[in-house]
C-alpha cells in the first residue's frame, strides 16, 4: 500500500523473518530442494499462465545484442557461444512437466532462521515453464564453489530434497544435463549483457558473465542425472 504517512511518502509491505545465506551448506541446498517441490505442487492448479521471457527462444535475440563485442569479454567467445546456441536450440526438450517455476531461486532470494527455511522471496522473474528448469536452475545457484567447482554432496543433497517431495520422471532425469547448460546459457547471456552495455555509475550492479560460461563447459561433459547425484530410485516410472 503506497500512500503518505505524516505528511511524507510510505509504503506499507510484509516482512519475512530471516535472512540469506553467505555460505550454504549441503543441509541448506536439501531444504531449498525441498521447498521448491512443495511450490511447484503448490501451483500445480493455479490458472494464470505468463510465459518466461528468458528461454530458449529468448535467447537468440539476447545474444545478437552482444555477439560483436564478445570477444572483447574473452578471445573465441563468439564461435564458443555460436556454436552452444546452436547445439542447444537443435536438442532443446518438448514435452517435459510443465507449471509455475520460480526462475530465479538464488541464495539471496531464500530465507533462512539459523537452518530452518523461513521463506522464498522475489518472483519478479516467476514464469510457467519445465518444472525441472527450476532444477537445473537451482543447480547452477547453489552447487558450485567459488573456485567454480560442481560441489557433488551439494547437487545431491538439493535433488534428494526435491525429490523427497516430487519425483522427476524418467524424461526429466534424462534432460537434466541439457536443462542445466540452457540454465547456464540464459544466466551468462543476461550477465553479458549487463556487463557490456551497462554505463558506469548505474544502479544495476555487473556480474562477471564468464563464472556461467564455467559451469556451461562443466554442463557440456556430463552425460547423466547421476553425476549430479540423481538416484534411480528417484525417478517417476
């Protein structure tokens, strides 16, 4: 509720208790899994649609915004990210699970009081699109270190938790991989523009693009759900 309090400008909004955590655990990833399950069952009835404005088909135009300077970024990034596109808009999955995704579930956008999950919060970005998206997003957010490493007791931990509530199917364990470097494709392409169009001295803080074209590279050598700790026993037959 926008309005004047005392004469001067307020705003009256909910508050959620808890905060962010700077250094998650494998713990913390089990409990976001867990949580994002229990939301996409959640809105599994819920009748308004708004489709994602960041996938695949999106990202073609985002790219061409960037292409010709890329290589000021990184040497041979243009043919890299030519030829990842590519590959990608050919193999992109169909017929996947589909429903009300978060998009953009990073650790500052989880609450948390001291271990206990508190809440999920920002859903600027809250699309409907595949379920296991979310997944492959979330992967991307809280399974690597800083040193750009895949942290495996992590992944596991974050699928165990997801599953714990909602099973993947046979065709969303198998295009977890692919999900996992489109989710890493859409986050470097949106940092890459922001780093290269955005003018000193704006509000928008630049990320470094290249950490997502690590985890890009990373995505493109796995070949199953099992490396990032997917069970068999986990899949919905």
């Amino acid at each position: 509720h926008l309005g004047e309090l005392a004469g001067r400008p307020a705003a009256m909004v909910s508050f959620l208790d808890g905060a962010w955590l700077r250094k998650p655990r494998a713990e913390h990833c089990r409990e976001v899994g867990r949580a994002m399950a229990a939301m996409h069952v959640a809105g599994s009835d819920f009748p308004i649609r708004r489709a994602n404005a960041l996938t695949m088909p999106n990202w073609r135009p985002l790219w061409l915004s960037s292409r010709d300077r890329a290589d000021e970024v990184l040497p041979g990034l243009r043919d890299e990210i030519d030829r990842e596109l590519e590959s990608l808009e050919a193999s992109w999955p169909k017929d996947l699970p589909e429903g009300v995704i978060h998009a953009d579930l990073f650790p500052d956008n989880v609450f948390f009081i001291e271990d206990r999950l508190s809440g999920l919060i920002d859903f600027y970005f809250a699309c409907n699109d595949f379920l296991a998206y979310d997944v492959a997003i979330c992967l991307n957010a809280w399974c690597f270190e800083k040193d750009g490493a895949f942290n495996h007791t992590k992944g596991m931990a974050l699928i165990n938790g997801y599953t714990s509530v909602r099973k993947l199917d046979g065709a969303e364990a198998e295009a977890l991989p692919l999900l996992a470097r489109g989710a890493a494709l859409r986050f470097f392409l949106t940092r890459l523009h922001d780093w290269l169009t955005t003018p000193e001295g704006a509000m928008v803080v630049k990320k470094d693009p290249l950490e997502y074209l690590q985890k890009l590279r990373f995505h493109g050598q796995i070949l199953s759900s099992a490396e990032y700790g997917h069970r068999n026993e986990e899949i919905l037959s």
